[in-house]
C-alpha cells in the first residue's frame, strides 16, 4: 500500500451526448464556471478546486489520430453520479435554486453518520446528490 495516497480528486468525468443542454444546466442552473469547450466533444467546469469534466462518450470512445495530446480512448454509457457539497449555500438554498429552475427533488437522504442530502438529475439523466459534508465525517 502506498505511504502517501493521494491528497484529492483533481477531477471528476460524466458523460452526456447532448452537450448543449449539459453546458445549460450546469452552467446556468447550477452556476459553475466554465473552463473550456470542444465542439461535440466535451465541456468543462471549476468547482471549488476540482474540476468537473462532461464528455460525450460518443467522441471520446473514438480514437482521434490528429490529437496532440495521448489521451486513451474512454466512455460511460448509462447515469453516473456526482455529489456536490451543499456548503455554503446550504440545502434550503440549493433546494430553491433547483426547484425555481424546475428541477425535480428524486429523494431526500437523513444519514446515519449525521448530514443530509438530496438527490436529483441532470438532462442527460445522471445522478446528482446536493449533501451536507459532514455525511462522510467532515
């Protein structure tokens, strides 16, 4: 086992083929700043000191002999999941936020550790979480 694991997750990938809904919806409706986009490819955003990465699987599964730069072949097909922490708007906030922008609450979570957190979808149908920290410890 490695001495020094490492510190965080720089970056977090889902993929949605509909890009110009995926930039509305996170952009717009959630508020995270955009760092770039690439056609049909892919749109990224800051989120705190991480960054979000949405691909569409179907121009990242395919090889693209005039890229610069080494990057294998990925995809994902189906909904994934991502949790954002609620602080520091707080649930209440992010609740409004989503509701105003008519997003509908799938489920609402007490934990056993402490913290709560609810979960909704993106327009691609991916799963997203809105928690406290604290469900993990912090």
């Amino acid at each position: 086992m490695p001495q020094d694991p490492p510190a965080l997750i720089l970056e977090t990938a889902i993929y949605a083929e509909d890009l110009d809904a995926a930039e509305a919806f996170y952009g717009d409706v959630l508020g995270l700043a955009r760092i770039s986009r690439v056609g049909r490819r892919h749109v990224f955003y800051r989120c705190g000191p991480g960054v979000l990465l949405i691909f569409n699987p179907a121009e990242t599964e395919v090889v693209d002999p005039a890229s610069p730069l080494p990057v294998p072949p990925h995809g994902a097909r189906g909904p994934g999941h991502l949790c954002f922490a609620a602080e520091p708007l707080g649930l209440a906030a992010w609740r409004a936020r989503l509701e105003a922008a008519g997003i509908a609450i799938e489920a609402e979570t007490d934990w056993p550790s402490g913290g709560r957190s609810f979960y909704f979808r993106d327009p691609a149908g991916n799963s997203l979480e809105v928690a406290e920290a604290r469900i993990w410890g912090g």
